[in-house]
C-alpha cells in the first residue's frame, strides 16, 4: 500500500493528512502545541492514536522516540560512525533495529529490517515539491509505524539543517 504526505510537518501545531493510493484519507499528523518538547500524534482515519512521536529530551544526539499505548515502538536517531553517508536507525524494543538507509534529504530511501525492505520512500513519483510516498511493501507490516519512522526522519534531518545555518 502507498501512502502520500503532501505537507511538511514540523512547525510546533502543524497538522497535516496522510493520504492512501486511492486518495482517501488514512493518517492524520495532529502536531501538538504549547509542549514542552516536539509531539505529534498519528491518528487513523476515525481520529484514533495509532502512534504518539515525542522528541526525546536528554539524549545523545537528537532522537525521537515512537509510543503506542504508553510503550515504546521504536527510537529513531542518526546512526554513528557512518561517515560516507547518512544512516538513521529505529532501535525496536528487546535490541532490534530498523535501518534507514538512501538519499534522505532527497527523499528516496528505504525503512529496512534484517536487509528486507518494509518501505520505500520516494519523491520521484511526484512533481510537487514536498509530496512523497511511503511505499508499504509487506502486507503485513506496522503501516503506521512505517510513516511515524518516515516523519521522525524528516524531523530530524530538519532539525540538523537548522542547526548548521
């Protein structure tokens, strides 16, 4: 399943719709304002929390970490000692990790676990500026964790834009 991000999120209380293929509303990114730290919550068509994305506070580096249901999904971070290129990691819980790995700032990589793509993000199919899709490529993967790991990411790589301006 394809999903389309038409917007970019990251002003504090920026919402925006995440589409499926068919054009049909799927994920809403409700960003929260008036927060201490960055939060955005991922909520399914009917209005419910799928998956709640918080900036981690303290943490070496920028992180953000994914919830469900007051549990940890995933932490999404900058992966080290990669010096050629950018590689972000979502570290699971028990020690797993999803690798994120491609042209991240050009928007055409791949969310991967144990060298298998679960999703491929790509702006090549869109002559919008800030459109992209996130291509789901199991049936049976955590959809919305996929897009909450592709917003961290964007997130992210903004942030360390910022910074370096």
């Amino acid at each position: 399943m394809r999903y389309l991000v038409r917007e970019r999120v990251f002003g504090i209380g920026d919402d925006f719709w995440v589409e499926n293929e068919h054009g049909d509303k799927a994920f809403l990114v409700d960003g929260k304002a008036l927060r201490l730290r960055e939060t955005f919550e991922l909520k399914d068509a009917r209005g419910e929390i799928v998956a709640v994305v918080r900036k981690k506070l303290l943490s070496v580096g920028d992180a953000m970490k994914i919830e469900r249901d007051g549990e940890t999904l995933a932490t999404v971070r900058k992966k080290r000692f990669t010096p050629m290129r950018d590689v972000y990691r979502a570290e699971l819980p028990g020690g797993d990790e999803l690798e994120i790995r491609g042209d991240l700032v050009g928007k055409e990589y791949d969310i991967e676990y144990g060298g298998e793509r679960l999703a491929r993000i790509s702006r090549k199919w869109f002559r919008v500026r800030d459109t992209y899709a996130i291509d789901v490529q199991r049936p049976d993967a955590d959809a919305a964790l996929l897009i909450a790991v592709a917003v961290c990411v964007d997130r992210l790589l903004e942030k360390a834009e910022e910074d370096d301006d």
